[in-house]
C-alpha cells in the first residue's frame, strides 16, 4: 500500500473516533455542562475542538509510523493492540461523561485510558520512537483532562 493511503487511513481513523465523541457531546450535553460548577483550571470550551483534532493527527502519524514497521511480529502486534484499545476507550469517554451526564462514569471510563496510552506510548517507542514521541501531547492532555474530571465529579456530588 502506499505510504501517503496509509497515512490518510491512519489519521482518518483517529479522527473517526473523535467524531464518535464529538457526535455524544450535543446541544443539550453541552447546556448541561454549562450549569456544572468547573474548577478555575478549566480550559475555554472554544480551545476543546482545535486541541483534540490536532491530538487526533498526531495520533495518526503516530498510528502510521508503527503501522510501516510491518503488520507482523510481536511488538508491531502489541503496539498496535494497545492502540486499538486505547483508542476505542477515547471513543467512549465523550458519550460516557456527556452523552449519559456523568463525570462518575467518565472517570471510570478515563482513568483506564491513561493506563493504556501510558502503554501504548511505550510500546510505540519500542516500535518507532518518533511515534512515541508524538503521543506524547495526548497523554498530557488526556491526563489533565483527568484532573479536570475528577474536580467536576468531586464538585458537582
């Protein structure tokens, strides 16, 4: 396959799964976010979309970069695995926090997710540092967005 299909295909599935997120996060969801008490650390909600669909690219030349390295052998196979699953757990925090109007469920949703981007960028290391590297921004981020919701489920009980 050619590099540059390759490379479409890996950044169009990451930000295949932030639509998912995007698709759960509505009007109404984001009218009931406006009445939650926020801690002062909360970003803009404005600053959200641009940071994630730039996360989401990086994500999927990071996806490439590993996904070059050959579809067989054990640490491609790993890396690639822990992708997968990280990547369905970030599809599945937006309908859990806001889609179902729960910080509760979205903690139980994202404490998990950073343990597996956690792995997945030391498996992506192993693989192709450079894609390791370029998770990084995501894990960051996702771990703020931690802190942030575990202040909204303490401050909104």
């Amino acid at each position: 396959m050619r590099a540059s299909l390759q490379l479409v295909i890996s950044i169009g599935i990451c930000l295949a799964a932030g639509a998912v997120g995007a698709l759960a996060t509505n009007r109404g969801s984001l009218d009931w976010y406006a009445t939650l008490q926020r801690p002062a650390i909360t970003p803009p909600s404005w600053l959200f979309g641009p940071v994630w669909t730039l996360l989401y690219v990086l994500m999927g030349v990071a996806l490439f970069l590993v996904w070059r390295r050959g579809l067989e052998g054990a640490r491609v196979d790993l890396a690639l695995g822990l992708f997968a699953a990280q990547l369905a757990l970030n599809a599945l925090w937006s309908p859990a926090f806001f889609g179902l109007r729960s910080p509760g469920l979205g903690l139980v949703v994202i404490v998990p997710l950073d343990v597996l981007i956690v792995l997945t960028v030391l498996a992506f290391w192993r693989v192709a540092p450079t894609a390791g590297a370029l998770l990084l921004p995501y894990l960051g981020w996702t771990g703020f967005a931690t802190v942030l919701n575990a202040f909204l489920f303490t401050m909104n009980r």
